[in-house]
C-alpha cells in the first residue's frame, strides 16, 4: 500500500496504521485525521481496535507499519511522555493520598505555574465537572462518576495537545453520562483541544461526536458526521451498528431495485450495473404506514403488509409488519406520538408499505435472496 500523505493542518493524522499481536492482525490500515477543534469518535465493538489505536497514539504501543503525527510533527518513534497526550481510560488512576484539587493542580505544580494561575484553574476546572462540593474529598471518598470527573479535569489541567478518551463514561449512569458528555462537548468546543473518543454507546457517538469513525474488526468502515453516517452508512454492517436497520435482497433493474413484488426508483445518484446483487437499507422510522397523500416529503410505496404487533417503546411506538414475501419478511417500522394518536394500528391490520428514505448498497456476498435484519 502506498504511503499516503500527512495532512499538514491536523492536529492529529494516523497515516497507514497496522498492528499485529503475534500472527492477529488487530489493525488493518487505519488512516484519519482530527483538526484542531474537532472531536472524533471511534465507535465499534469489543476487540475491534479501539483501545490499541489510542495506545500507538499515545505512544503506550508501537504500531506494526504506518506513522502517527501531532500538530504536523511525526512522533512515531517519540516516548509516550514527550507526546503531550492526555489519556483518560476508563480505569482512572487517580492519586489517593491527594484529594480533588491535589490531583488537578498535579500537572499545574509540576509545570511550575503560578499559585493563583493554579487556583483559577482550579476553580474553572472543579465548576466544569460539577465537583464544587467534593473539592477537598481524597478518591476513596468518592464515586465512581465523581472520580471520573476528577480524572477528565486533571487531563484538562495539563493542556495537552490532544485528549484521548478511552469510555470515560462506562462505569457511569445513562442520566449522567448523557449530561457529562453535553458538558465535555461544549468544553472542548470552548477550549478547542482535538480529541478522539472512544465508546460503545452509539447515541453517546453521535451526540459528541464532529465525526465518527466505525471500526470493525481493525479496519475503519466509514468515517464521516454523525448525519452522514447515520443517513448514508456506507456498508451494512455500519448501518446496523449505528442504529437499527431493515435489510431487504434484491437486484438492481434498470434504475429500480427489485425484490420479488418490491420494486423501488432508485436516485438518480446511484451508480449500478444492471443485475447487481443489492441490499435495500431502511431504518424503522423511515418507514411510512399511512396513505401518503399528506405527507411532504419524498414517498415511495413498497408494498402491502400486515400488522403482526405493536409495542409501546416510551417516545414512540415499534410495528411489526409481516410483508408478502415467498418467506414473509419482517420489517420493523418506527412511529412518533402524534402519528400513534392519530392512526391506530393493531394486529391483523392490513397497512400499506411505504418508504420515505432509503439508501442501497452493493451486495458483493450474492446471499440468496432472503435475509432481512431488524435489531
Ligand atoms: N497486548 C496484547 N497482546 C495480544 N493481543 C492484544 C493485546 N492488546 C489487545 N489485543 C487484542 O487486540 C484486539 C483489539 O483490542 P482492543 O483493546 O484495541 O479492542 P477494543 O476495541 O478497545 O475493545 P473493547 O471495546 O472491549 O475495549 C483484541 O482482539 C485484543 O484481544
Ligand atoms: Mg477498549
């Protein structure tokens, strides 16, 4: 593979990035960029690399081929602690004979700076994290958000050049992550500090992410805005891991896509051989169970189905639809509040099937034509 070239205004740029541990490759070419106020995500499941990426970046592993350069420098070959990285793993390591403000101020004394610099960072950075009333409590007296709050504030304290976060936020309830990371996003926002975070939690990825990078198993998928990604995934297996997605088989005739009595126009965008095996990818709130006459937007009919179930998921409703496929395909369709009470669906129903945004991949396994996925 050729040495691709280092973008010279990046913060951070991974360029050709492999790592094997023994004869396992654990990465396979990783290539990306972060700008200067610019969080990424990487987003994928367990053992697909995201940890081992943050450690070759922060120097804690040496990758098998390819560089990685800071600000435009390579540090491929520089010690972890002359990288200027600050990492905040899940397993924060915070010091406990010091209390709050010992170990934010840590860096800062370190640094020399001077002692009423180190109190006004204090003060700024124990506000940030919402630790005003535990500034003076050693780690032991505190719980397990508190001293993650803790750790991301001593992070902070150093300035590093980028911030790795590798699940800051796992350990903690999904009320408070939800708000600590709103917090941190529009901290780094304010501070403009690259960072690159990990997780596993996709609303987490696309509520804080500028990008997200979906890795599966060591490779990057797609790497693109939340928006992009969720609305165009480039492969099935992004569009079932960001999100949950119907996936129906077909072939591509002419500038539809067919499948079986499906038949679907497809946008003018798409670049398809005529017989090419596809896969039609909808998400369940793409899916339209109503005649259409009012709708604004694009519509397009599938087909006839029927109602198989409903089932109350708090802000909307899920259906569903048994379609009539030779094997009866399953689609799940999604349904807001104001539609639920408008129109009501049961059991047994028959609905038409309509689609008001889809996207169509290349199908390059020929899998018989059968498969649907809802998750
Ligand atoms: N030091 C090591 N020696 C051998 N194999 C390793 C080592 N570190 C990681 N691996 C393997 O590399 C793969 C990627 O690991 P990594 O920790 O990067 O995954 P991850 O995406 O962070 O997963 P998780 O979400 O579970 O934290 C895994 O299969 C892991 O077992
Ligand atoms: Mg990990």
């Amino acid at each position: 593979m050729l040495e691709s070239l280092a973008n010279e205004s990046a913060a951070v740029s991974i360029r050709d990035v492999s790592k094997k541990f023994g004869t396992t490759t654990v990465l396979d070419d990783i290539n990306f960029d972060v700008a200067q106020d610019e969080i990424v995500v990487l987003l994928g499941a367990s053992g697909s690399g995201k940890t081992t990426i943050l450690r070759i970046i922060s120097g804690l592993e040496m990758p098998g081929t390819g560089r990685v350069m800071l600000h435009g420098k390579d540090v491929t070959n520089l010690p972890a602690r002359l990288r200027g990285t600050g990492v905040i793993f899940q397993s924060y390591a915070l010091f406990p004979k010091m209390n709050v403000e010992q170990n934010i101020a840590y860096g800062l004394k370190l640094r020399r700076r001077s002692k009423s610099e180190i109190r006004k960072t204090i003060d700024r950075l124990v506000g940030m994290v919402h630790l005003e009333d535990h500034r003076k409590k050693y780690p032991s007296q505190l719980s397990g958000g508190q001293q993650q709050r803790v750790a991301i504030a001593r992070a902070l304290a150093y300035e590093p050049e980028v911030l790795l976060f590798d699940e800051p936020f796992g350990a903690l309830d999904a009320q408070i992550r939800a708000s600590l990371r709103r917090e941190i996003r529009k901290l780094l926002k304010e501070i403009k500090v690259p960072s690159i975070f990990i997780t596993h939690d996709q609303e987490e990825a696309l509520e804080l992410g500028d990008r997200i990078a979906v890795l599966n198993s060591g490779r990057i998928e797609q790497i693109a805005t939340p928006y992009e990604v969720y609305t165009n995934p480039a492969t099935e297996y992004v569009a079932t891991f960001l999100g949950s997605a119907n996936i129906i088989e077909g072939v591509i005739r002419g500038r539809t896509f067919q499948s079986e009595e499906i038949s679907l126009e497809i946008p003018s965008d798409y670049d398809f051989r005529d017989g090419q095996p596809a896969k039609l990818v909808i998400r369940p709130e793409d899916i339209f169970l109503r005649r259409p006459e009012n709708l604004m937007q694009n519509y397009q009919q599938l087909t006839e189905g029927v109602v198989e179930e409903t089932s109350f998921v708090g802000a909307f409703e899920r259906v569903g639809v048994r379609l009539p496929t030779h094997d009866g395909q399953r689609l799940i369709a999604t349904r807001p509040k104001t539609e639920t009470a408008a129109f009501q669906l049961y059991a047994g129903q028959r609905v038409t099937v309509g689609v008001v945004r889809f996207r169509i991949l290349p199908d390059l396994t020929r899998l018989p034509l059968h498969a649907n996925r809802a998750v």
